[in-house]
C-alpha cells in the first residue's frame, strides 16, 4: 500500500466515529436545510406540465435520513476485509429501473 494512501486511511480511522457523532449532532441542521433547499426545488417545478403532484419535501426528507443512517453506518461499522462488499450486504435491493418512484411499499 502506497504511503499516501496508508496515511490516508489512518488519518480516517482515527476520525470516523467524531465525524458520525458530528453528524448525528447536528442532523437537525442539515434537515432544516434540505428541507428548504428540497421546498425551493418544488416551487420552480412547473406542476402543471405534470401528471402527478409529488411531496418532493417528504420524499427527499426520507431520502436524506436514510444517506443519513448510511453514511452513520459506514463510519461506525468495522469493516470485514476477508468478504467482498457484495458478499457483506445482507438486503435485497431491487434494481431501480424496475420501480416505479410512486408505488409505495405494500407489505
């Protein structure tokens, strides 16, 4: 492993958990501006050109805790170096092309 890169990875080893515990401190921030960012975005759509008036706050707002809890996740788990990151998953994630964005989870 290059030096660079060796230093790299200590570097983020050493500061993975205060950068979860970071972001799970000021998460209410980060949602207060999404949101905002999420109602401006909403606002300039011209909804009349479109079949379905979408709750783009609501959905973005679900979309951003779990990248949230994601990105949590990543920093907080060890990872396994003897399985690959397939291997690791343990959801079955259905390719996005096959789901319609407005059909919810029936079940």
């Amino acid at each position: 492993m290059p030096i660079r890169r060796a230093v790299r990875e200590s570097a983020f080893n050493l500061a993975r958990r205060d950068l979860a515990t970071f972001l799970e401190e000021h998460e209410d921030r980060l949602l207060l501006i999404f949101r905002e960012e999420m109602q401006q975005l909403d606002d300039r759509l011209p909804e009349e050109e479109m079949f379905i008036d979408l709750n783009l706050v609501g959905i973005g707002d679900m979309i951003l805790k779990a990248a949230l809890r994601a990105i949590r996740r990543f920093l907080l788990e060890v990872p396994d170096k003897s399985s690959t990151p397939a291997a690791r998953s343990t959801a079955q994630v259905k390719p996005v092309e096959n789901i319609p964005f407005w059909r919810r989870k029936s079940s």
